[in-house]
C-alpha cells in the first residue's frame, strides 16, 4: 500500500468528518462512492474487518453525535431519513477508501484487467493447444501463459499472454479479440497470428498469417488510450520496445505464399520486366516493393526462382542487374542504373 496515498485520504477523510471539504473535495469523494457501488460490490473489501468495523463505529458516533448535537429545525421523519441516509453515505465512503487503497488499480476506468480469469501455463517441453470459448485455438510455447479474462465474450474477447503464443481467431465483427502483453494490446476480429517476447522483455513480437490486425500501446498506468499503432497484413510484423514505448513496422524473416496451388513453373521467368516481376511477387506475398529508379522497372530478368524464400529471390533477381535492395520498415526499396 502507498503510504503517502494512505495519508493524503486520512487528512481528506478528517476534512469530510469536519465538513470542511471543498466542492471539488466532495465531488471527487462523490466519484470514489458511485465508482465503488458500481464495480466493487463483489470485492471483499476490508482487508482488515475488525479495524474496519471499529472506523465504521466510530464516524457513526460521530455523526450521531453532529447530528443530535444541537436541535434541528426539520420533522422527525425527515431527520431520521438525513440520518439513515448520512450515516450509509459515510460507511459506503470508508469501504470505498478501503478499496482504493488496497485495490487502486481497480478505479482505473475503461482498463482490461490483467489478472482477472482463468490462467493456463506451459511447463511441458513441447507446444500445448488449446481451445478457448469461443472456439479459437491458441498454441502456448514452453514456459509462456495465457489468462482468459472473466468477461470473455461480453463485450469483447480479452486475453493476457505471457512468453510466445501463436493465435488462430475465430471471426466475430461483434466482439473483437484482444491479446495483451504488458501494454501492448493486438486487437483482431478474425485471423491468425503470433505474438512473443524476448527474454528480458525488452521487444514484444505480432506477426500476422492471415487477416488483418490492428497494434497499438496504451499509457503505461494501465488508461486504455491509445499511443501509437499499426495495422498489419499477412507477412508483416510489429516490433514494440517496451522502454521507450516504439512500434515498429517490417516483414516477417520468412514470408509465405499468400496464393494457393501455385505451380512449379509459377516462379521460371523468361525476359520478364522487372515492373512484372515486382508485382508478381507482391500478389504472392502481399509485400510492397518501390523501385528508386523507376527505369529499373524495363530490365529484364530471366531465371528460376522456384524453392526460394521472398529474400532469397530478391538476392537472385537484383544481382542479375547489379541491382541493390534495403528494407525500410515494411516496404522494400530498390535502387540501380538504368540497364540501357
């Protein structure tokens, strides 16, 4: 518990027994009560019951004495009403400080909670697959874990990984699925991806399969405002470091074939413009590629490409024209003479 915080609510809450707070004062006390009514009736609130009890006793006292002190100039009924009503206000505030101190990253608003639901871990040697409720299967590498939030499905479909997990989503435009690691949140309706970090949990890793998902940080207090975020497509990947809180955008090491029942002969090309050729490989992985010089696009290339990786065929097309390529976030840039 924060002891500054413990204090500062002590002084505040003197200031409320004195009638001594501000407007503000009471608006926020106001605030902590309707906070606490809606979201914390489940909670066990007092961590120590009799210590809470005896505060209870003694503001009720106290209130009883203020209130009975001196005569009033109100009915019997109405008195009796103010009473009832006073002295519930004041025991629903203590409970409600009670929860902000022991609890204070409950009356964080709009926060998915983190630790809230059903956690499974990976100690086998081996990947471990599951099913989660609403039919999407997870794949939990060795010595990761995934919590299944304890509203999953309501509003949408929340869950907190730890380690490396590969996600293959079932689509519900209704309720989206989100997949926490720290502060970073991967949101998608449909599709399949993975997600890890690194061991001292410095880079959290999204690489998409298929679909389309949406990666963005939240503040680091827990506040789910957006920060910063990209949208991936298949063979793309999201690098976020964790300290200074960047994403960053690239292909993934080894793209797929996006096209299926591609043949043999799909990837033998004889003089064909590179301007072709470029956007052959861009419907094959999705990928974008920008020529500097735009000449470079009349060159021709002829060669088998079949049995290689997407970088391992730029290797091959581009040193055929002494042509040279660099990757610049997801996009790859290539830059040569003119081969007239």
């Amino acid at each position: 518990m924060n002891t500054m915080k413990k204090k500062e609510f002590d002084i505040l809450l003197q200031k409320f027994e004195n009638g001594d707070c501000t407007p503000e004062e009471i608006i926020f006390l106001e605030g902590v009560v309707n906070e606490s009514i809606i979201t914390h009736s489940e909670l066990s609130i007092f961590k120590d019951e009799k210590e809470m009890q005896s505060e209870g006793g003694r503001i009720w006292n106290k209130l009883n004495d203020a209130l009975f002190e001196k005569p009033k100039r109100i009915n019997f009924t109405r008195q009796r009403i103010f009473v009832q009503i006073t002295i519930a206000a004041c025991l629903l505030l203590v409970a409600s400080f009670s929860i902000y101190l022991y609890f204070p990253e409950s009356f964080r608003r709009n926060v998915i909670s983190d630790n809230r639901g059903m956690e499974t871990r990976n100690n086998a040697n081996t990947n471990q697959t599951l099913t989660l409720p609403d039919g999407s299967k997870v794949v939990l590498e060795k010595n990761s874990s995934i919590i299944v939030s304890e509203d999953f499905g309501k509003v949408n479909r929340t869950v907190l990984v730890k380690g490396k997990a590969f996600f293959k989503v079932v689509r519900n435009e209704k309720k989206p699925f989100l997949v926490r690691m720290g502060n970073l949140v991967t949101e998608v309706l449909g599709t399949s991806f993975k997600v890890g970090s690194d061991n001292q949990n410095k880079f959290i890793e999204v690489a998409v399969i298929s679909g389309k998902v949406s990666v963005y940080a939240t503040s680091k207090n827990g506040i789910s405002k957006k920060l910063n975020g990209v949208v991936l497509t298949p063979n793309l990947k999201a690098i976020y470091n964790t300290e200074n809180q960047t994403i960053q955008e690239s292909i993934v090491e080894t793209p797929q074939l996006l096209v299926s029942n591609l043949n043999k002969s799909d990837f033998i090309f004889d003089e064909i413009q590179f301007g072709d050729l470029r956007d052959r490989l861009k419907l094959f992985y999705g990928v974008e590629i920008i020529f500097v010089n735009r000449e470079i696009e009349k060159c021709l290339f002829t060669g088998d490409l079949g049995g290689l990786d997407l970088f391992e065929q730029l290797d091959v097309a581009f040193s055929s024209i002494k042509a040279r390529y660099e990757l610049r976030g997801s996009t790859i840039f290539v830059n040569g003479k003119s081969c007239k």
